[in-house]
C-alpha cells in the first residue's frame, strides 16, 4: 500500500441516510467502562461455593456485549464496537488464546495496580480464533458497522517475559504471522474495519521499523476494502513521524486532547498522506468537553488533513471513565462532528482549516 495512494475504504461506512455532503466518520479507540453487574458476575464465577457456571457468565457477557453496542447506537457513532466487554486486559487476554504463552502470577505495573504478565517460554502458535465469535456476536446486535480493535504483534512481544525467542524483534515477527491468521479469519467472517492497537510504540518509539516490518506481514493478502488502522498512544510523536507513514495502515489513531495538542505542528510540518483519526475528547478527564470545545478540537484536524479523510474519536479507550462521562463524552463527539459538517457544507469553516 503506497503511503500516497492507498485505496478509499471510508466511504463504505457513510450511514446511507446521513444528512451532510461532507462525512467525518465517527467511532471509538475500543474499551468502555464495564456494567458493574458484569464484575459482580464475575466473582460468583470464579467463586467455588457459588453456583455460577460458565453458561451464566456467558449469557452476562452476552448482555454487557449487547447493552454497549447499544449504548455506543444510541450516542449516534457511526461505527461501533462491544466496548471489549470480554476481554480482560490488551495483552492478558490475547496471550491466553496462543500456544507458547504461559501465566506466573501478577506483576505490579503502577500504584496499586497490577498486570498478569505473560511469558513466552515456547515457539508461538495460531491455536484458537481469538475474535471471531466477538465479532459476529456484535455485528448481529447492530444495523451499524463493527469495527475491531486487536493488540498488535510489537506490543504483545514488549509487554510479555520473552524466554525462547533470541530476540524481543523476533517474537514480534513471529508474532505478526499469527495476527495476519485472525485478522483473514475475521474478514471471512464480514469484518471490514480492524485497528492494530500498538500502545508499546510510543514508549519505545526508535523501534517502528519493528512495527512497521509486523505491519507488513499483518497487511498481506488482506483484500483492498479492508480498512486497517494503527492506534499509538501518547508519546513523543516527532521521534515516529513522518517515518509511521510507510506503514500498509490507511489510517492513523492518535491520542492528541491529553496533550492540548501541543504536537499538531509535528504533523503539518510533512503532509499527512494517510486518514487520521483524531483524539478530541481526553479519556484522562471526568470533565465532559462541551460541544462547542469539541468542535475547536475537531477543526484542529482539519489543519492537518481534509474532511474526506478525518475520523473523530475519543483519545483512547475510555474503559477507566465513569460510564455515564464516557456515554456524554460520546454523544456530544458525534454531535458535534455533525455540527462540523453541516458548517464544513455551508461554507462556515475558516478555509485555513481545510487545507488545499
């Protein structure tokens, strides 16, 4: 995929009545905050003297799973996801699907929070569809396309004890060859919108050739109306751009509102050749932007690219908030990239910000 003319895979996604010439396609990064019910659920499954088999904590992820895609319609998002609702954690959950992992006990990463690092202490391998069954469910709760968010094959390898691989690039590569398997298991089963979730990047930020090289073994022999994207969390973006642009993505999720976007220059310093989804609302923060805030925020995307090629999103996943900020954050993003668009075919816009 040439960094400059890469295949058109938005427009798929434009609702079929939406009511604007101009289309800034609006989703999430992947996480929401969970029911408390479905915690709760949890610990009676994992307790012995509870009579709480694994039938019933399927039929509560069944209904978290339904009730945030829901939630996610109902905030008007053009394009939604089941807030991850069965996963536990980014690399946990993956690494419990594939052949070679193995668990030692929690590790802690901050405060009083802890992560069940994995280990690596054998050759990985493809076992079972990681996914497939989380797609269908929600893409059969919804009239509204899915998209897919899955932990990249760099992260995977960075975030885990590697004690069989001779290097941490190696299981990386090893890594991706496995990611390529589900991501074509998944476009078998309909999806057409999956974002490679690489937050290990921007800590280690001199390593995208690595991602880049696992980015190509993920892109192969996935069909052209695929749309891939690369989320990258905050960091220090001018140590990865313009180099992230080589990469067979078609579209670039970045976590700007947390940092005031201090670093929009970096990005109109080299034209931005790709999609961006842009961060305009802080997942950081229990304050909800105003409408009128957001708009600021989206209008700052259209200093680095077009309309045609902006997507609107939250900074991040938005699991850590309270689920009623998250749900406002969400309503007034949608509501007020129509509120854009509408201006965006009226003229209002300032043309400093549409570019050429």
């Amino acid at each position: 995929m040439s960094p400059t003319n890469q295949t058109n895979t938005r427009e798929q996604f434009r609702p079929e009545d939406h009511p604007t010439e101009h289309f800034l396609l609006t989703t999430v990064v992947g996480s929401y905050p969970k029911p408390k019910w479905l915690n709760r659920a949890k610990e009676l499954h994992e307790d012995d003297d509870r009579d709480f088999d694994e039938e019933n904590l399927q039929e509560a992820l069944d209904d978290a799973a339904r009730l945030i895609t829901h939630e996610h319609e109902r905030s008007g998002l053009d394009v939604v996801c089941d807030g991850e609702m069965r996963r536990n954690e980014m690399v946990e959950y993956f690494a419990d699907r594939i052949d070679g992992y193995e668990f030692n006990g929690p590790v802690k990463v901050w405060g009083h929070n802890y992560f069940d690092k994995p280990s690596v202490a054998d050759e990985v391998a493809y076992d079972e569809p990681w996914l497939v069954d989380e797609f269908e469910f929600t893409a059969g709760a919804t009239t509204r396309p899915v998209k897919v968010p899955i932990t990249g094959p760099y992260t995977l390898a960075s975030w885990s004890f590697n004690e069989h691989y001779d290097s941490e690039a190696e299981l990386a590569y090893e890594l991706a060859g496995l990611v390529n398997e589900e991501i074509e298991r998944l476009v078998d089963a309909g999806c057409r919108y999956i974002q490679i979730d690489e937050p290990a990047l921007a800590t280690t930020p001199d390593d995208h050739a690595i991602v880049g090289e696992c980015l190509e073994h993920i892109a192969e022999g996935i069909p052209e109306d695929v749309r891939l994207g690369l989320h990258v969390c905050y960091g220090d973006y001018s140590r990865i751009y313009p180099e992230i642009l080589d990469m067979p993505v078609h579209e670039y999720d970045l976590e700007l509102a947390n940092g005031d976007y201090e670093q929009l220059d970096v990005f109109t310093a080299d034209e931005f050749t790709k999609d961006l989804a842009l961060g305009v609302v802080d997942v950081h923060t229990t304050d909800v932007e105003s409408v009128t805030e957001i708009k600021e925020n989206i209008k700052k995307g259209l200093e680095i690219v077009p309309p045609e090629r902006l997507t609107v999103s939250p900074d991040c996943g938005v699991k850590l908030l309270p689920r009623e900020v998250a749900y406002q954050k969400m309503e007034n993003m949608v509501q007020a990239a129509r509120e854009v668009e509408a201006e965006l075919d009226a003229g209002e816009v300032d043309a400093a910000y549409v570019g050429d």
